[in-house]
C-alpha cells in the first residue's frame, strides 16, 4: 500500500489483498482518510457545527441512556408490500429480550409509541412511502401549507391499522430520485417533540429495505450497544460495504438495504453545505455514499456483517422461516 505524487498533485494507489482480512481493509480505509486529509479543498467550512469525536466518552460521563436509532423500512402502496409489513411487524419487529432476572424490555417499537413515551426503546421503526401521486420526488424545503408528511390513504390494503407506523412523505414515490433525503429530512426536523429533551433525540438515522430481515439480538449485541452516543458519535456510516464505482468522492459506500447514518451527519447530507447535485450519482445507495464522504472531516465506517441480516428475501414464506431459524438458534 503506497501513496505517489505525480507532478505535484497528490494521488494515491493501495495494494492489499482480496481475502476479507478486516485488517487490510481497515488499513486501505484509514490510509484513504489520510490521504484525503491532505487536499488542499479538504476543510472545514466555519459554519458547520462543531461536535465531539471522542468515541470513549469523557470520563465521569453521567448519560446513562443507552444508544438509540430510528431505522425508515422503505415500503409502497402495493399488495406485496402490506404482506411484506404485516409478516415484519410479526417477526423482527415483535421481538423483545429479556434480562435475567427482570422482566421483558421494550427495545424496539414504533416512531409513534416512541415519540408517546421514549423510554426503554433503542430501536424505533418506521414503515416509508411517497404518498403523494402528484408530488416532487424529493422534498427539503417544507412549510405549513407544504408539510413533510401527509395522512396515509393507502389503496392496496383493507387493514385500516397498517398505517398506525407508516410515514406518508408528501412526495411521489421513487427509488432513486429523492425518497433518502425526504426520510433524513423528515427524521431528523419533525420527529423531536416538544417535551422531550434533546437527550432523547435518536443517535443514528438508518434506512432498510423491506426485503431485509433483520437479526435483532445480533444487531442489539454487536451494533447498536457498542455505538457511540450523543455527544460522542460524529459522523458515524454504518452498512454492508460497497467498493466505489468510477468517479465516487470516498472509497466506499455502504449497500442501500441496511445503513445508517449519525444525527450529525443525517443533517449534513440534507442540508445546504452538501453539494448533492454535484455528487449525485442517480443511484440511491451510492449517492448517500457520496453525500457522506463529501463531508470535510473524517467519516468514521462501521461495517456490518453478514450474520446481522439477510438479504434480499423477496418471498414472505423464506422471510417466515429464516426468522424461525433464527428464534431457534438464538435458544441453543
């Protein structure tokens, strides 16, 4: 692994191998990162907001909460998909571990039981659509008579509770031209009420697809308690890591079925200091790589595993049973 200069201009060339050692592969990230830091067009704006990066914690640290997230389930206005949301919402989603000792915890439930009472859950959920035919595909700028969500009238389902956790985004909807940035907009302006403190705010925004089951006990155990919090968590991208096509700005980005996002950085990549136009790859999963790595400090990846997920299962009967596995593995 090297690094040239050609005719004064920095460049760089990595060497590692192609065996999965996680060590190589953060060596190539890291020499990345250093490599980027000495750009001359690599700075800090002054008007980004300065947040810690210390990912111990300062010591005597009395925020005792644990880390929270709220992941967006990316769904549609179709028969599949309200089969799709009614056998999560029986699976992964009902799923509750217990300490020995005490009784069962809520550690996930919906956006709106969170924002009714926050307390005991780290994993809120979301059901997203476009619920608008005749809407924009993206929406960043919003207002009263233009609000970012409208109320569901969902076409393709007779089950009037399948809307009590979705998210209608007033936009039409899309895969590849907006429907991201709507949902890190959305999270991260409108879904703090007023009585909560900011402490309750979420640590990390994600994005699944719902074709993703999702192993929570896996998640919980070796993700989601291990990240770092508010104020500790800056600029945190998480996923299933993707190596850059031509022309990305990072050198890697994660795959658009499961990744999450910092509060810090969800903000950053919908607001006016992100030169999304310029980046913008018409590609969603890749386009938020690139969003993210135009950031001008650092960006600190954690990469999921495989045994964390599965994707993609498309069929709900192969979602049933990979989820009856898993409870099985689980009492071993």
């Amino acid at each position: 692994m090297k690094a040239t200069k050609t005719k004064g201009k920095a460049s760089a060339s990595f060497h590692f191998k192609n065996d999965g050692d996680d060590g190589t592969l953060g060596d190539y990230l890291a020499f990345w990162d250093r490599y980027k830091d000495s750009l001359t067009n690599y700075r800090r704006p002054p008007c980004l907001k300065t947040v810690s990066s210390n990912q111990g914690g300062k010591k005597g640290e009395t925020n005792q909460r644990p880390t929270t997230m709220l992941l967006g389930i990316f769904t549609m206005d179709s028969v599949k998909d309200a089969r799709r949301r009614k056998t999560i919402r029986k699976t992964w989603i009902s799923h509750n571990r217990t300490t020995k000792g005490t009784s069962a915890k809520r550690i996930i439930c919906s956006l709106q039981e969170w924002i009714e009472n926050p307390d005991g859950c780290q994993l809120a959920y979301a059901f997203v659509l476009g619920g608008n035919p005749k809407g924009p595909t993206e929406l960043l700028e919003y207002n009263s008579s233009f609000p970012m969500s409208i109320p569901c009238r969902l076409q393709h389902t007779n089950d009037q509770e399948d809307t009590s956790d979705i998210i209608c985004l007033n936009i039409r909807e899309n895969m590849e031209e907006g429907k991201s940035q709507t949902w890190f907009k959305y999270a991260t302006t409108t879904t703090v009420p007023q009585q909560h403190e900011q402490n309750d705010n979420f640590d990390y925004i994600g994005k699944m697809d719902s074709d993703t089951l999702l192993y929570p006990g896996i998640f919980f155990n070796r993700v989601l308690q291990k990240l770092p919090k508010y104020p500790n968590n800056a600029r945190v991208y998480g996923g299933d890591y993707r190596f850059k096509p031509p022309n990305m700005v990072g050198p890697v980005y994660m795959g658009g079925h499961l990744y999450f996002l910092s509060s810090d950085l969800a903000e950053f990549v919908v607001s006016s200091e992100c030169p999304r136009s310029a980046v913008d790859k018409g590609i969603e999963d890749a386009s938020i790589g690139n969003f993210v790595h135009s950031h001008p400090l650092p960006i600190r990846r954690i990469r999921l595993r495989t045994s964390e997920f599965e994707h993609p299962v498309k069929r709900v009967d192969r979602y049933r049973t990979l989820w009856r596995k898993y409870q099985a593995r689980q009492k071993k």
